[in-house]
C-alpha cells in the first residue's frame, strides 16, 4: 500500500515537463484561443492521487509502489503513465467531465477492451485492462480504467519519414482491422456494456451466444430505436450552455430544437425501412477517432500497427453510420471519390511559386492517402465500402445530423428534412410524408442553410489560417501567443474577403475566435 508520505515521494509531469501534484488534475497541455478558463475548467479532474497508486500497485504483478506519473491528457481524458518502482508501466486514464454520461463511458470503453472477442477473433491490437471502476465515488473519488502501456511508438512521431510504399502497407493493415471489427456478428444498435453495468434488464440486449459464450456482455436498439435514441440525445443536450459563438437564426432555440426534432421523429421509422438501407444497416463496431496519435506503431518497422488505443465513446452502430475517413487520411478539398478518379497534380503546376507548388505538392499527397483508403476499402472490406461510396446522402445524412443538432444547428437537419420531403416519392415511398413544407418554408430553409454554409467556411477559414481545431486547442505557450497575434489580423483579411457578401459585424460574428 502507498502511505500518504510516499505521495509527497512520486514524481509528477506532463509529457515530460515537471508540474506540481495539483496540475496532475488541471489541463496543462495546451493552450486556447477562445474561452480559455471555460476550456481548463471542462477538463479538470481532482481525485485522490494515493488510492490510484494504490489500485495500480495492486495489479502489478509485484506490488511495488508508485515512482512517477507522466500526464498525457486529450481533449476528453487525462491518460496518466504511471511507473512503479521496479520499472513496471501502466496507463491510468480518467474521463474528464465533459466527455460522456457519467459512468456509461467508462463502462463501455472497459467492456470494448474486455470484450474476448476482439481479443480472440480479430487481429485488432488493443491494450489489456488490468482494473477499472466506473463509479464516481469510489476511494480514488473519479472513474478509471488500468491498462497495459500501449507497446511502440505513436504514429505522428514518424508519419512524416514514412516512404509512399510504407504509408500503403499502413492503410492496408488499418482496413484490414475495421473489417475484422464489421465482421462481428451483434443483435442490435449501442454501446456495448458488461450486463451488470444496465441494471434495467429491459434495456438489454443480449449478444448471440457464438460472439459471447459467458452471457457476460449485452447492448442496444433497432434502427428505428437507434434514430429516435439519437434524436433524444439532442433533446438532453438543449439542458446544456451553447458551445462557442454561433448565429441564434441557424442555431435555433430549445423550441426549435424541439420542433425540428419531432419531425425527424416522424420520418424516421419510414426511413430506417428503405430497402437501401435495410441492406447497409448492418450493426458494425468501429473506431471513430483513428488520428495519429491513436495508433502505434513498431519502432523497428514504422508501417506494422501495433496497438490501437481510445476506444472512449465507441458504439456499434449501423455500418452506413459508421463507415468514414480516419481523421489522417481525410481528403483534402476538391477530392473526387471514385476508383476511377487518379489524383493529380495541378496543371498549371510549372506555373506555381514554390509556396505554392509545396501546398499543391501536400495536398496531392493527402489525395493519394484518400485514394489508397478508398481502394484499399473496396479490396479488403467491400460491404464497408457499399456503405460508404454507394449509398444515397439523403438517407444517410438524417441519421448522420439528427443527433447533433445542439452543437450544429437545426439548419443541417431541417435542409435533410426537406431534402426527403422533396425526394420522398423518387425514394420509392407509397405513403405520404409525414412531414410536409410549404414553398416559403423551404425557400427560408434555404437562405439559412446558405447562411449557414457561410458560416462553417469562416470557421474552416479560421481554423486551416491558425492551425487549431474547434476549441481553438494549440500546444505550446510560444505558438499560442504567435497565433493570438495573428489572429486579428487574420480576421480584418477574412472581412475583406467575405466583403462582397457581409458586413464587417456579420463576419465577426462568426469568427470562431474573438480577437
């Protein structure tokens, strides 16, 4: 056991750097152009540094004691490396209060990497659990999970040295895995749970017993339940504080919300029963946030992916819902999809400066990245690819929109709303729509959802000139005070360019980050 002396004994840091013990539970990995206290205080996590150095030192396999504790946070969770004494490693993550339910996170991110069929059926390299608790109030006073140090290195410390033939061998392997995970034969849409953490056994669904022989695990909805969940979803949300600035006519009120909602809920079930559908809905498990930072890699050979780590927030979800670019391999603007569509460089590329002949250069790059996913899909995992590639947006985009209606808007999902009502016959659907517009109700939803596409390009603008993403995150003290600089400058060039179709007062608005 640690006594309470011996925490005063264990070093602490942050990616290397020393902190003291109280920064173990603030966020001191980064900086934010916008709302900068508002951001800390969303990832502050106290909790009792002791009783975690005890649960870890009760899961190694000697029992030492605690030395040190290196932070290493996310936007979503504190990731403690912590090493014992005799030199034993282990991963202590702690969700930080804005990631997820209460409890349910925890829950389902330890079942995913307890699940014995990954593990046993796939190839997929996942870190082993070695202890979690999802309740709140137990002695460490937050929720954790114990694991296994990933093995390797993480991807973005080499991804720039890799050789095309390398990146190729990578993107293969990723496919690979998410068809194993498609593979996985589950009886319903959620997140997946051990059965003793849904105490209400009318919300649970068990697995077949071919994918779990123990009776251990169980999960969620149909399709139709699994949109109309979604759609709740954005209902509970309507509770919490706007996040950033946004435009009160796109976004709506909680009424709208709440109107806009309830429509959605009335196509639905007649959505969810196109036969397109029905043939890509599929209950898939998949990793959504495959960056660079989530995947490791050997250190001797830098294309074999040796584990896969952040499996906070993963669900089973239907495929045509579940199939998108990893966040490395996203095309860049201008990508045409299709097996087809070789991607080239520009043809006045002789003709470029050499700034410019370099970004035609990267995005081309990031082109055949797309490309190589793309085709590698078809290859390797082609119901996935059905699903992505072959489907019609109507359809897919009510369930990709109705969910996030409080952090985007009402404007998306009204659009797709219209979007069914004037294709509902096209669709093949005998009965009438369940929901209907006038012509000046879809003309409205038409300026706003223009206004709105104007709206995510000086968001776009804003984020692509600074480098940050939405919270305005960057990294160290040096370039988060070059970019608070540079950032009102950059806004005077984004009115001059917007000029032609806002005011002055109307592109501030929407600037992401006020200067």
């Amino acid at each position: 056991m640690v006594e309470p002396s011996a925490v005063r004994q264990i070093s602490f840091s942050c990616r290397g750097a020393s902190i003291t013990d109280d920064q173990l539970f603030e966020y001191t990995n980064g900086h934010f152009l916008a709302d900068e206290e508002q951001q800390r205080r969303k990832r502050y996590v106290k909790f009792d540094v002791q009783e975690l150095c005890n649960a870890v030192s009760s899961v190694t396999k000697d029992g030492a004691s605690v030395c040190s504790i290196d932070k290493m946070e996310g936007g979503f969770s504190k990731a403690l490396l912590m090493t014992t004494e005799t030199g034993h490693e282990v991963i202590a993550k702690l969700p930080n209060p804005t990631a997820g339910r209460a409890r349910y996170l925890t829950a389902s991110e330890a079942a995913v990497l307890q699940y014995d069929i990954v593990s046993d059926h796939t190839t997929v390299p996942v870190p082993k659990v070695l202890d979690w608790n999802d309740d709140p109030l137990n002695a460490v006073g937050a929720e954790y999970i114990i694991m296994e140090k990933a093995p390797g290195i993480q991807l973005h410390t080499v991804y720039g040295d890799l050789q095309g033939y390398q990146r190729l061998q990578l993107v293969e392997s990723l496919t690979k895995f998410e068809r194993e995970l498609a593979s996985i034969r589950f009886p319903a849409y959620g997140s997946l749970y051990l059965r003793h953490s849904i105490n209400d056994a009318s919300k649970r669904v068990a697995l077949d017993p071919a994918a779990d022989p123990t009776a251990s695990y169980c999960i969620g909805f149909d399709l139709s339940q699994f949109g109309l969940a979604l759609a709740r979803r954005s209902l509970a949300r309507t509770r919490l504080p706007v996040a950033g600035n946004v435009i009160p006519s796109i976004h709506g009120t909680k009424q709208d919300h709440e109107a806009v909602l309830n429509s959605a809920a009335k196509v639905l079930p007649l959505v969810a029963t196109h036969p397109l559908l029905q043939q890509r809905c599929k209950a898939a498990l998949w990793h959504h946030d495959l960056h660079l930072g989530n995947i490791f890699v050997s250190e001797d050979d830098h294309a074999q992916i040796t584990c896969i780590i952040d499996w906070q927030g993963v669900s089973i979800s239907p495929l045509f819902c579940q199939d998108r670019w990893p966040i490395f391999l996203r095309p860049p603007e201008g990508y045409r999809e299709g097996l087809s569509e070789i991607p080239k460089m520009p043809e006045n590329y002789e003709d470029l400066d050499k700034d410019d002949q370099l970004l035609a250069g990267l995005e081309h790059g990031e082109a055949i990245a797309a490309k190589a996913y793309e085709a590698t899909t078809h290859m390797y995992n082609h119901e996935a690819y059905n699903a992505r590639f072959c489907l019609d947006e109507t359809l897919r985009e009510l369930f990709a929109k109705i969910g996030d209606t409080w952090e985007d808007g009402i404007t998306p999902l009204q659009a797709r709303l219209v979007k069914i009502f004037n294709s509902w016959e096209k669709m093949g659907f005998t009965q009438s729509c369940p929901v209907q517009f006038a012509s000046a109700d879809i003309e409205s939803i038409s300026r706003q959802n223009h206004q709105n596409t104007i709206f995510q390009e000086v968001q776009a603008l804003a984020r692509k000139c600074l480098n940050t993403d939405t919270d305005g995150w960057l990294r160290s003290s040096q370039e988060f005070s070059e970019k608070r600089e540079r950032n009102p400058v950059l806004l005077q060039l984004a009115i001059g360019y917007f000029g032609n179709i806002m005011s002055a007062d109307e592109v501030k608005a929407m600037w992401p980050f006020p200067p």
